[in-house]
C-alpha cells in the first residue's frame, strides 16, 4: 500500500468538494455520490485500522520483592517479584509476548532477569508467605490486554547465568529497574518503564537470615 492515510483522506475530501461544487449534477445525484463516496471512505479507512486504533501499552512498576533460594546444588540464587500493572490505553486488544527485568547498579553492571511464571500474589503480599509450589501459577504467558484493560502481574525473576555478574553478588545501594516488553506485533523488546529503588544494607542482611526483603520507594514528603 503506497499511499498514505493523510492522503487518502485528501482524495476524499477534494472529491466531496468536486461533487458539491460542480454544475454538471442536480442535488440529488450531488446527494447520491457523497453517499457513494462515503461508504467507499470508510471501506478505505477500514484498511488503515492498524493506523487508527492501535494497541498503546503503558506498564507501570514501583517496588519489589527479594528473595533468597539455595538450590539442591547448594547455590545461591536469588528471585525478584516485580508488581506490573500493564494498560491498554489505545482501542485495539494487544498480546503481551514476552518481558524482561534489568536491574542496574550505581557501577552500571546490569543484571538481567528473566521470568518463568507468576504468583498468587494473595498468598504473598498478603499472607506473607514464602514462595512455593502452591501458589506458582505456570504457563500464564502471553495473556492479551483489551481496549482500556488494565491488568497487574506478579512475576518471579531469575537473573541470567550470562549477566556478567555473580547471581548472589548484590551489594547494598541504588538500582534502577528497567521493564522490556515484546508485544505479539512486535520484533524486539522495547523499554516501557523503569524506576529506581535503594536496596540498603538491612534488606541483603535479613536475606541472609532467611527473611525476603520488601524493597519500596520512600513516601513522599
């Protein structure tokens, strides 16, 4: 398809102009076409839907919850539960494919995560309770977003063996976190959203106590 919307719509609008002004036809011929025209505009436009009502995501993430696993091989992992909410602000449903986590230090070294499932966040955020079995919902990926859904998820990250960095090496201090999302219509990720937390020193302290870490921003002032 060569010509544009914008153009298309000028061809329209000079043959409406043609029809109303021209003496060649009486009112209800003149009457007749613009009908004609208009049904063929929209038959037109329906083709351009893509164009017009596209699928807009806006993904949103404040806080997050760590968590620390030592595996049957006694290696110590550890597991990030990120709250996104994901929007659909545009007027066609879209698929959410795939996403990712990086977290950045205040060094720039990148940790990239990935996610494999998501949780029962009733059990967790709300009962406290320690990440199982039980409340791991498997196979929840890709989900799709109707016109204005908004919908929260709460995925469990695993940072990636090839980060470049230790897993079990993270150190007290500032991080921003970076969502990466791939849409069904999409080739690639793209960044959607980051925000930034302080993981302070007592946070990485109570992991090692067994406890997980609820890391938030500080309450505005």
């Amino acid at each position: 398809m060569t010509l544009s919307l914008g153009a298309v719509i000028i061809i329209f609008i000079c043959a409406f102009i043609w029809i109303l002004f021209t003496k060649n036809l009486n009112l209800k011929d003149k009457i007749t076409s613009c009908v004609a025209i208009s049904a063929l505009l929209f038959s037109v436009l329906s083709l351009f839907k893509e164009q017009l009502f596209p699928f807009q995501l806006k993904v949103v993430g404040r806080d997050v919850k760590l968590s620390k696993i030592i595996d049957i091989h006694k290696e110590i992992r550890y597991t990030l539960i990120v709250p996104i909410r994901f929007i659909n602000t545009g007027f066609r449903t879209g698929v959410i494919d795939d996403f990712i986590l990086i977290a950045t230090d205040e060094k720039g070294l990148k940790r990239r995560l990935f996610s494999y499932c998501d949780i029962d966040a009733s059990n967790v955020y709300q009962g406290k309770k320690r990440i199982n079995q039980n409340i791991i919902n498997t196979g929840s990926f890709p989900f799709s977003l109707t016109p204005g859904e908004s919908v929260v998820r709460y995925p469990i990250f695993e940072q990636e063996d090839s980060s470049g960095v230790p897993i079990a090496q993270w150190i007290p201090g500032k991080y921003a976190f970076t969502i990466k999302v791939k849409t069904l219509n999409s080739s690639k990720l793209k960044e959607y959203s980051t925000f930034e937390l302080d993981i302070r020193k007592k946070a990485l302290e109570d992991l090692d106590k067994g406890f997980d870490a609820y890391i938030r921003p500080p309450l505005p002032n």
